[in-house]
C-alpha cells in the first residue's frame, strides 16, 4: 500500500504534480481502494476526477476539521497568556512557514513530494511541537490522524490500495501503517 500526497495540500503549484497528473498515475496503478483523508479532495476536483476516470473504490476517510480547530483555539487562548506561551506559539508558527517555504523550493516532481525529506521534515515539526505542546498535538495533530487510521482500516485495504493524503499528514499514516498493517 502506498501514501502519496495530495496536490492540494501542498500550499504551492509543483509542475507536473497536480489533479490530471495525479488520476493519471493511479490509472497506472490500478488500486482497488483509494483512501481519501482530506475534506477537500474528497469533495473537491480530485475527488470528482477519481470518480470519473478510475473504477477503484473510494472511501472517504476525512473527518469534520472543525472539532479539532475548536480544540486547538481553545488551547492557544488558554495557553498563550504569558510571555513564555506566546514565543512558543509564534516558535511554532515560524518553522512551519519555514519547512513550506523550503519545500516548496524542493519540491520538483512526483519524487519529491513524496520523499523521505518531505516526510522528515514534518515528523521534525511534529516532535518538536509535542515536545512544546504536548496536550495541543494530543489532542489536535494524533486525535484527528486516528480516526483517519480507524476509517482506513475499517475500509479493510489490501496491498494494491492507495491512501491520498495532505503532504504533512503522509509520514504520520506511512508510520502507523508500518506498525498496524505490517502485512501491507
């Protein structure tokens, strides 16, 4: 099984990396299941464009962003009311647009996007923001990925099936992947 990224997810237009590339190599592939874990794929031109063109089946693993973004607000407006809090947050912030700003200049193809570099960068981001923020990423970055992973193995993939993930998601589903579906 493989996760690849989605286009849509990566802040930034790669040549050749996007919706019709997309279809086109899973055409290629041919998987039976297709796991889609974003809201906007699922919905938007992605989805609309694996329905047309591909006979595999899709399974919508998205969840609501909604409840996780409450979680995450209501973490930073409890949290952020010292001086100490707000660096740590505005910490956070920077080096996430710091990773995109470097990865979109990395990014050049297929390759790319869905590399180790990519993925290292963002498990990087995601331990450090634990280490800072242990209850947020708890309860925001883990709570939302689990019940993605729930939905994709009550979706009972095989090894000829395919998640599409957002780019920061990718490394967090191929671990687990690893440790739950070692047969895959």
């Amino acid at each position: 099984m493989q996760v690849l990224a989605s286009a849509s997810s990566l802040r930034t237009d790669v040549n050749g990396y996007n919706v019709p590339s997309i279809v086109e190599k899973l055409n290629q592939i041919a998987p039976d299941i297709i796991f889609l874990t974003e809201k906007e794929d699922v919905a938007g031109e992605l989805g609309t464009a694996l329905r047309k063109k591909l006979r595999s089946r899709i399974v919508d693993c998205s969840q609501d962003p909604a409840q996780f973004l409450k979680v995450r607000e209501e973490f930073f407006r409890k949290s952020t009311s010292t001086p100490e809090a707000a660096v740590k947050k505005n910490m956070i912030d920077l080096i996430d647009d710091t990773i995109y700003s470097y990865l979109s200049n990395y990014w050049r193809d297929w390759d790319t996007v869905n590399s180790e570099v990519t993925d290292s960068l963002f498990r990087a981001k995601h331990k450090l923001v634990e280490s800072v923020f242990y209850e947020l990423e708890q309860g925001f970055w883990h709570a939302q990925n689990k019940l993605i992973m729930d939905r994709i193995v009550g979706g009972q993939p095989t090894g000829h099936s395919i998640i599409i993930s957002s780019v920061e998601r990718r490394y967090w589903l191929i671990d687990r992947i690893k440790n739950l579906m070692p047969q895959l």
